[in-house]
C-alpha cells in the first residue's frame, strides 16, 4: 500500500478542483484573456474585498487566549458565576492596542493602550474593555469624536499635527491628569506583557443578598512594568515597527506565559454621593487609602490565534456585555461607550458579528429572537431537538423567557433633565489629582516629562495654543508650567 500522504486539492471557494493556478485561461498563449476563467476572476475578486474598516480607534492590536482563575473569594461583592469560587478557570481572550495609531502602525508610539479582555463566562460573555491608564482625557463622551480628530490624521495635511493636538488639550482642562501620565515615564510601554490594565470606569457588582457596590478594575502586570524613554521609542519603532505584537506572539510561543493577577478597588454603594468628589469621574483615580486593592484572581495568556484576522481582528468586544452581579455605573463616559461598541461592530462587522466563532458565546449558547441581517450563518431552530423555533415572543412553544431577574439592581436616580456641566462635589476640579501626580514624581521624571511635553510644543507655531495649555500645567502645580514653559523655550533654542 502507498502510505505517500496525497497532497491537497487547491479548489475554487465551491470545491471544484483547481486544474491551473499559476496561468491564466487566454485565447492562444499571447491572447487576451477569457472571462470563462472562473479562478482567475474568484482569486482577483476575492483579494480586492480582503480589508475591511479597520476600528475607528484602537486599530492597531495584537491579542491571545487564555484563561482567568479566581485565587480569592469575592462572593461577598459579586455573584458573577465565573468569579463564584477560588480555583475555578474561565477562558478569555484578550486583545491589546494603541488608541490613536492606524492599523499597520509602528507600535512603540507614545499613546494610551488599551486592552479588551473577554471571558467566556457559563452566563455570557462578559467583556472588560480597559486601558493601560486608570483615567482618560474627557468625562462627556461627547467630547470623543473631537478628542480623536484632534489626535488622529488632519484632514488637509494627513499627517498628525501637534498643534491639533494641543489646541483640543488647551480647551480641555480636565485632561490635564491624563496628559501628565501620558506624557510621563508610563507613556509608551516597551511591550504589551510589560504593563498594567485598568477598567479606569467604575462598574456596579451586587452580590447574591442584593448588596451593591461600585467597583474599579486593576490588573497588575506579573511581568513587572517596563516602559521606554523617546528616544529608544523612536529607535525601536523605525527597527521594529511591530514590535508589542512580535513580542507578545514570541513570549507565548516560548512558554513564557504572560499573566496579570486582578485587584479590585470597592465603594460601597451609599458611600458615591458623600465622597469628596465625584467618584464616576473618569478623569479622576479612587486613592487606594481610601478604597484599597482587593485581590481577585489571575488572568494567563497562554495560546496564540491560529487567525490574526478572524481571531482578533474580528473579535467585536462591548463594554455593555455585562453577565449576573456586573453592571454599568452612572460614569458619563461608560454611558456613551455603552451605545458605541456594539453600533461600531455592527458597521464593521454587520449585524451578525456575534455568530462568528470568537464572538459567539463559549460558556452558554446565545438564544432569542433576534432574526436575519446579511451573512446569518446559524441555522435555528430543529438542530436544537427541538420541533421547530417561532420567531416571536410570548409563545407557545417553548422559546426562551425572561428571567425578571435584572443583571444588577441599578441605582437611584433623581434630577432635572438638561445638559450639566456643573460640579456636585466639592472636589470635583479639573488639576488637583494631575497636581498630585506630579508632586509623586523625581526629579529625572519630571525633567523628561518637561522635555516630552516640549518637543511637540515647541513645534506648534501658534503661541497662543503653547500658552493656553501650559497654564493648565501651571494650574497643577505652578513649578510643572515653569518647568514646562522653560524647556519649550530652550526648545526652540
Ligand atoms: C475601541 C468608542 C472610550 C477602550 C473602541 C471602538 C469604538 C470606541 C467605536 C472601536 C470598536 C470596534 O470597532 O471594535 C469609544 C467611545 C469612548 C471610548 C465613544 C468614550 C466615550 C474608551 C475608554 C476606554 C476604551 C475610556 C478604556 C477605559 C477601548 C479599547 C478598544 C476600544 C480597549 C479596542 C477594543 C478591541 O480591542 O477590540 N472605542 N471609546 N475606550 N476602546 Fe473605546
């Protein structure tokens, strides 16, 4: 018997066998070609229909799969299955990226990461979609879209312009505390593994007696933090453009098994309105003397995709897939991004995004009456043992009911309608917390960070814009805009 392996049939999308792949069909060897060449027309056309809208931001990312286990018992915060018992595993896939930089962009960039992490609990999918800062630049998801133009690509010069992104910073003093951190040591991490995530919102958990608190993700890099300076960012990204995502493919490969251990910070529920200043604030961090880490469990990546495209490219996580004893807070910001995600998949991906094998629940199997749209694949009904789905609710039949158990119980709510920009709490100003982390730092950080902030002020022509935004600084700690302002000057020599 012949065991010589038969080599595989190269066929056309529908399975016909492939007679010539290197020659197209043509009328007499010099002739022109004949549109009866069905290979030659799939392959061309097929390839012209290859990309897809790369995400809006966060468009250049790397990610993996792995799992989550829970190390203590958080039962008395959350009744969330997945975090129900220590030891118990969930498995995640967690996608890392740069927010402003275009897909096929160097990576090591200075720019805020994010990090969405989905686990595919046995009550759904549940996705924490985070960032590598504990805050952010705005606290009105009004403001994104401006925020993100002003970061991104001008549209008459095509390139990113400083002076764009200043000028929005100059106008948007509670940025301040985001610009510090950015524009400090922790502004371009050498790698993804290297870095810590935060949910940087707050989130509601209600345990199993109904108690609710509010509750902020950190997740602590087990590998330690380690950041690049400028310098060797600029070196790096022109030798090694993809270098967080060839690092990350590497380490997993190798058996070097990145892993974060979780901490959560809880308020309990009563405390929100009391504190000192507004605690849904995304421009503002919890201090952990007030609400301290509590340890949670461990996230591990330990397998690569097979797919980078329809593994990660495609994966469509929400920060509004929420599972029992997890909810949203009031945080304005959280609010927006409730509607943006699954709106963006929807345009990205088409409505079907969540049947493709890296959205579609793994833990529990999707069932409701959410019907058609292009690309459908599933087939429902029968193949469940069932006679046959109607497509409609109440029935008679058997289809999915309610369980009139809401995921969380909410919160109170009491106001006039209208849009507010006015302060509730008396500590809710826009430099204090930016103020504070720059009193934490060295002198050597202070000086790069003066020296970072420089080099993109220095070259903005409009002074107008320079000194708008340095008097934010100033705000913050009068010696950070004087240092900042002196080291734009020499600078500009
Ligand atoms: C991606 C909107 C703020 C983290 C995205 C996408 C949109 C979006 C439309 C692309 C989604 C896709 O095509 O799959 C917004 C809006 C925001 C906001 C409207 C503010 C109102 C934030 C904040 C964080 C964050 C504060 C972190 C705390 C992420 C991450 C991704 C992402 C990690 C990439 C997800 C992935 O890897 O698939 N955002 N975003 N975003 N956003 Fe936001």
């Amino acid at each position: 018997m012949d065991l010589t392996p038969r080599p595989r049939v190269l066929t056309t999308e529908s399975g016909a066998p492939v007679a010539d792949n290197q020659h197209s069909a043509s009328a007499g060897p010099a002739g022109p070609l004949l549109i009866q060449d069905q290979q030659l027309l799939e392959k061309l056309a097929r390839f012209n229909r290859e990309r897809i809208p790369e995400r809006v931001v966060h468009a250049r990312g790397a990610g993996a799969y792995g799992y989550f286990e829970v190390t203590a018992d958080v039962t008395g915060h959350t009744r969330a299955a997945f975090l129900s018992e220590p030891g118990k595993r969930t498995e995640v896939v967690a996608r890392f990226s740069a927010v402003t930089s275009s897909l096929g962009s160097a990576d090591a960039t200075r720019d805020i990461r994010g990090v969405a992490a989905r686990f595919y609990t046995e009550e759904g999918n549940y996705d924490m979609v985070g960032n590598n800062t504990p805050i952010f630049f705005i606290r009105d998801p009004m403001k994104f879209p401006d925020l993100i133009h002003s970061q991104k690509r001008d549209p008459y010069t095509g390139t990113v312009e400083p002076e764009n992104v200043f000028d929005f910073l100059a106008h948007t003093p509670e940025a301040t505390h985001q610009v510090t951190w950015l524009y400090g040591d922790r502004g371009i991490p050498a790698d993804y593994r290297h870095m810590d995530i935060y949910s940087s919102h707050a989130f509601q958990w209600e345990n199993a007696e109904g108690v609710r608190s509010w509750v902020k993700y950190h997740f602590k890099s087990d590998q330690g933090i380690a950041n690049l300076h400028s310098e060797q960012a600029r070196r790096v990204a022109g030798e090694q453009p993809d270098s967080h995502q060839q690092d990350l493919l590497k380490a997993i490969e190798a058996g070097d098994f990145p892993s974060w251990t979780l901490y959560v910070q809880v308020m309990p529920e009563s405390d929100a309105d009391g504190y000192r200043f507004n605690p849904f604030d995304l421009t503002k961090v919890w201090p952990h003397a007030d609400y301290p880490l509590i340890e949670v469990g461990r996230m591990v990546l330990d397998r690569n995709p097979e797919d980078v495209f329809t593994e990660i490219e495609q994966v469509a996580c929400n920060p509004a897939n929420f599972v029992p004893g997890i909810g949203p807070s009031p945080d304005k910001m959280l609010q927006g991004r409730l509607f943006a995600y699954a709106d963006a998949h929807r345009y990205r991906l088409g409505v079907n995004n969540m049947q493709l094998g890296v959205n579609r629940p793994r833990g529990t199997t999707a069932d409701n009456y959410g019907r058609d749209g292009f690309m459908r694949a599933d087939t429902p009904g029968p193949h469940r043992g069932r006679a046959r789905d109607r497509n409609y609710e109440p029935n008679s039949f058997g289809g999915p009911v309610q369980t009139d158990r809401p995921l969380v119980g909410g919160g109170e709510v009491a106001g006039r309608v209208g849009s507010h920009a006015t302060p509730s709490h008396r500590e809710d100003d826009d430099y204090r917390q930016a103020g504070d982390l720059y009193r934490l730092m060295s002198q050597d950080e202070r000086a790069r960070l003066a020296t970072n902030l420089a080099a993109p002020l220095a070259a903005i022509d409009r002074t107008d814009i320079v000194e708008r935004f340095i008097a934010h600084l100033r705000a913050a700690d009068e010696e950070y805009g004087e240092r900042v302002e002196q080291a734009v000057a020499a600078t500009r020599g």
